[in-house]
C-alpha cells in the first residue's frame, strides 16, 4: 500500500486577471518519505498538478471529501471500501 501526502493547489497569486479558483484544490502526493518531511515542499501531485504539500492533513481523509481531486481519489482509490465475499 502506497502512502500519499496531501497537496494543495492555490491560485496564481501573481495573476493580472482575477485567479480561479480550483474547485477541487486538495491533490494525493506520494510520499516516499515520511509526509512531515515532506511538508511545505512543492511536488507533482498524482494526477499532475502542482502542489505545495500540506502535512497537517491526510489523504485518507481529505481524499474522500468534496474538495478532494476526484482523479487523484480515482488514482489512488480513496474512499473505496472492500466489500465482504459472499
């Protein structure tokens, strides 16, 4: 099982026009380190975005929310419960 850090996308703040506003701004990255390392670091988030790594929060848990990168939840399958066999 992989483990994956949280990644967050903000606006260009350097935009002339007005910054949009990802829907979706938390992102999975994957930590091959432990994520507190990784904190405040900017990395490829799995589906490709650019993040700043945010090491207060986990994935496990952001992933499956509203404002979770529905990709990345897709790539790293968040919020995907195992069913029981019959």
């Amino acid at each position: 099982m992989s483990t994956y850090a949280v990644g967050f996308a903000r606006p260009d703040r350097w935009s002339g026009s007005q910054p949009s506003q990802p829907s979706y701004p938390w992102h999975a990255v994957e930590a091959h380190r432990p994520p507190a390392e990784l904190d405040g670091e900017v990395e490829l988030a799995v589906c490709g975005a650019i993040v700043q790594v945010w090491g207060t929060q986990k994935w496990e848990r952001v992933g499956i929310g509203r404002t979770g990168c529905p990709e990345c939840a897709r790539l790293t399958a968040a919020g995907r419960r195992l069913t029981r066999a019959s």
